[in-house]
C-alpha cells in the first residue's frame, strides 16, 4: 500500500521538528556550562568535596568498565594533589547483589584515600539525585563532578538549576565497543534533562536524614 504523501511529509516534519530540538538543547547546555570543565588537574578550582558520578564496574561482557576505573583513578589523583579534601560516591543500589557505591569504595581504598575521607550515597539513582543529594543531604553547596566528558555537561546543568557551585575533573575520555551506544543516549538525555528540571519539576528519588561531613 502506498503511503499518502501528505503523511509521509508530515513524518517528515515531526521527525525534523525533534531533531532541531534535540539540537538545540544540546547546544545551550553543553556552551552554558563548558567553562566550568577542567582537564588540567592544576587548573580546576580546590573544593572540600568530589562527587564521583556511579557507573557499574562491569560491562555486559564481564570485562571491567573503563569509565569505572578513570573516574576513581580520577577522584584518587584529585585527593592526593589536595583539590579535594573528601568524596562522596555517589550511585545505584537497588538490591543486595548491586551496589555501586561500595564497589566504587573498595577501588578507591585501594588507591590509598583514607576510608574516613570516603562517603557513600546508596541513593544516587539518577545523576539528578547524586547532584541534589550533595547538596541537600551532605549540605555541599560546592563540589567538583568527577566524570566523563559527554557527561560532564549535563551534570553542571543540573546543578546549576539547584544552585550547587560545580566545577568538573574530566576522567579520561575512553573508547571502546560500548562508548559510542552510550555517547548516543548522552545526547538524548540531556534535552531530557531540561524537560525532567522545567517542566515536570522532578526531584530525588529519596532524600531522608541530612549527613554533615
């Protein structure tokens, strides 16, 4: 059956609405915070607390995660080079058999940081919830995001929203077989982002008994 030519150009208009505005939430938010990105760990301001964003330590093909292992190697450098002062870990743990921040604490001891100077959040579900929880159960209104690159720029925007001073370390920018899928769903997720803070006001998952560090 042939397809009407006034469907297949409004098909064509939804789909050439969505990619502009995909676009252009994508340019304001990575140009509104890409000052505020570092590479250059002597150049990135000192704060008392880093903000490690949690990813799991494995991959599906049960090889380790290369973004796991930058962003610890990461907060690691940051600590002993005095930047920050402590770290918070921040990320899922929804059941007993996955538990982010306690895999993120076990690489981090190894790379010599004191277990006194290491904090975890069980509830960093979504980058929104670690950015808020900093700020409303840790009482930081400053940190440093440790992260990748493509997630650096989202991170920044959130917590500009909710009035954290964040300044971002970028782990190293890794590539391998399932960097691209995830660089792909960065750019989806960031007009996201915008719709999740404007327009339906979301908030964390759980927040509960403030934690002063």
């Amino acid at each position: 059956m042939q397809v009407p030519g006034w469907l297949v150009k409004a098909m064509a208009g939804v789909v050439g609405t969505a990619f502009l505005f995909i676009l252009t939430l994508n340019v304001w938010i990575v140009r509104s915070t890409s000052n505020r990105v570092f590479e250059d760990f002597e150049c990135i301001p000192s704060n008392k607390v880093g903000l490690v964003l949690g990813t799991t330590h494995k991959l599906k093909s049960g090889k380790e995660n290369p973004y796991f292992i930058s962003r610890i190697k990461t907060a690691a450098m940051l600590y002993h080079k005095g930047k920050i002062k402590h770290i918070i870990l921040s990320g899922d743990n929804h059941t007993r058999y996955y538990n982010e921040p306690l895999q993120m604490k076990t690489a981090l001891l190894a790379q010599d940081v004191p277990e006194d100077d290491i904090t975890l959040d069980y509830a960093g579900f979504r980058t929104l919830d670690s950015v808020v929880r900093s700020k409303e159960i840790f009482g930081q209104d400053s940190v440093t995001i440790i992260t990748q690159r493509f997630h650096t720029y989202r991170a920044l925007f959130i917590s500009e929203y909710y009035a954290v001073n964040a300044v971002a370390i970028v782990a190293d920018d890794i590539s391998f077989p399932g960097s691209v899928p995830m660089t792909l769903r960065e750019i989806v997720a960031r007009p996201l982002a915008v719709i999740d803070l404007y327009i339906f006001k979301k908030t964390p998952h759980h927040l509960g008994k403030k934690e002063y560090l």
